[in-house]
C-alpha cells in the first residue's frame, strides 16, 4: 500500500518540494525523462547542462552535497561533466 500523501492537492509550481527524484546518467543525445529542477551532486566535479530553454552551461568544481537550482534542465551532457551521483528534483 502507498504511503498516504497529504500534500497531493497542493498547489505545485517552481517553488514547491519536490514531487520526485530521478537518478541522471549524462548523456550527449537524450534528454532526461522528466525535466528537473534541481541537480544534487554526489561526488564533486562539473556538470555541463541543457536548459529546458535550450541553453548550454558549465557549473565548475561543484562540491559533493551541492545543489544547483532551482531551473528547469532537459539535458546533463556526459561530455563536460565529470561529477557523478547526480540526481534530480522534479
């Protein structure tokens, strides 16, 4: 049985707690199933993202532990991110 959710009809918008969370595996060609708000960085390095807009940047020496965000991202390249255990908020 599902844990009970007394948070379902809440309003939801860009602010809000996350819904989910997502494991990310970078990748040059897909995007991520469901567009994140948020990326957690396991292990320390760069991420090099695609926004929902299309942009492409390059977040340096991100720590383990730090979160980026909140924006919406479609895309985490494999070429350019060299940090690992990414996971999103969506």
């Amino acid at each position: 049985m599902p844990a009970k959710n007394p948070f379902i009809d809440f309003a939801q918008d860009a602010t809000a707690p996350a819904l989910d969370l997502v494991a990310i595996v970078p990748d040059d060609n897909n995007d991520l199933v469901t567009v994140v708000r948020k990326i957690r960085v396991g292990v320390g390095g760069d991420v090099k993202l695609v926004t929902s807009q299309g942009t492409t940047v390059t977040f340096q020496n991100c720590y383990s532990g730090e979160e980026l965000g909140p924006f919406f991202v479609a895309r985490i390249l494999a070429n350019g991110t060299t940090a690992t255990g990414l996971v999103g908020y969506c």
